[in-house]
C-alpha cells in the first residue's frame, strides 16, 4: 500500500479550487476529489504489523480544532514537470500538528520526511517548458482567498495507480482527540 496522511477538503472547498483550473493548454489537471493538504507522505508499505503500528499511531493523535484558509497561487519547480498550486495561509496550529504527525510516524517506525512541509494544494502539472504560461495562470489567481475550513480530523489515504491518474482512498479518519468516535455508535 502506498500510503500518505493529508487534511481532506470539504466539498465547498474543493469546488471554490476546481473553478481555478480554467482552459491553460497541455495542463493535466488534478480531478477535484483528489484534493488535500498532505501532512505527510508515508510511501510503500507493505509489512501488516508496520501499518498497524501507523494506524496505532495516528490514532493517538490529540489536538485542538483549527481553521485554515488557502491564499494564493503558486509554482512548485520539479526536474521533469512542474506543479500548480494554491497554498494555505501558515499557522501555528497546522505546522504543530504536522510536527505531531511526523513524530509520530517516525516513532511507528516510518523513515524521516525527505521534503520540507510545505502546505498547498497541487490543482495540475505540467511541462517544464510551459513556465510562462504557469506564471500567468499564477499572477491571475494569487489574490484567490477561500473562507476558512475547520481541521477536526486528518485522513490516512492510500494512492493507487489508476489508468491515468492515482485514484486517492480513504483507508481511515482520526479524530483531534482520540476518544471521540467520528461516526456515531449503533444503539
């Protein structure tokens, strides 16, 4: 299983970010309901005992309910295509629970995160060659603010390889204080 931990996005959200994908040529865009915030990335795993640890883990997570927003475009670099991005305003609640996070996963027995976090949400990729046209699209939509999306729980996700998108799943949801059940108990 390849595995990442993110902040799902509410429907609201996710449709306010899927109205800035416009018409730029040669752009894969992201589908909508792959939309997250990724915390962290946890990558292959395959050993049950190593995923029952992580889901230990994760579940023992505790923080206080936040809002984050998002603000602004951006252009994330890479060697062979590049990424558009809408980014997230920085907070110290959403950079305490990524450090918790990351704790975590390493005392579950996850190697160390190889990037620095960096919160955004990537909305499309495209060539290398096409960064004029991705600065556009960026000067067009870095005014772009959303009304702020309460984080009360973060999402275990596993990324399967579709025909030609990765298709993200919902493995499992943590609540921000482990005793509170997010699905309401069968009488």
């Amino acid at each position: 299983m390849r595995l990442f931990v993110a902040l799902d996005l509410s429907p609201s959200q996710r449709e306010a970010l899927a109205l800035l994908r416009g018409t730029l040529p040669g752009v894969q865009w992201v589908p909508s309901e792959n939309y997250h915030l990724a915390l962290r990335f946890i990558g292959e795993i395959t050993d049950r005992y190593v995923m029952g640890e992580i889901d230990l883990a994760l579940s023992r997570l505790s923080w206080t309910p936040f809002e984050i927003s998002f603000s602004g475009a951006g252009l994330r670099e890479g060697t062979t295509a590049d990424s558009l991005t809408i980014g997230i305003e920085r907070s110290t609640a959403l950079e305490t629970l990524q450090a918790q996070v990351e704790k975590t996963l390493r005392k579950a027995g996850c190697p160390p995160a190889k990037r620095r976090f960096q919160p955004s949400v990537t909305l499309g990729h495209l060539a290398t060659s096409q960064r004029a046209d991705a600065a556009r699209w960026v000067q067009r939509h870095n005014l772009f603010r959303s009304e702020p999306m309460s984080v009360e729980h973060v999402t275990l996700f596993e990324s399967l390889r579709g025909y030609d998108q990765h298709v993200y799943v919902a493995q499992a949801e943590y609540a921000w204080h482990p005793e509170m059940p997010l699905l309401p108990e069968d009488e």
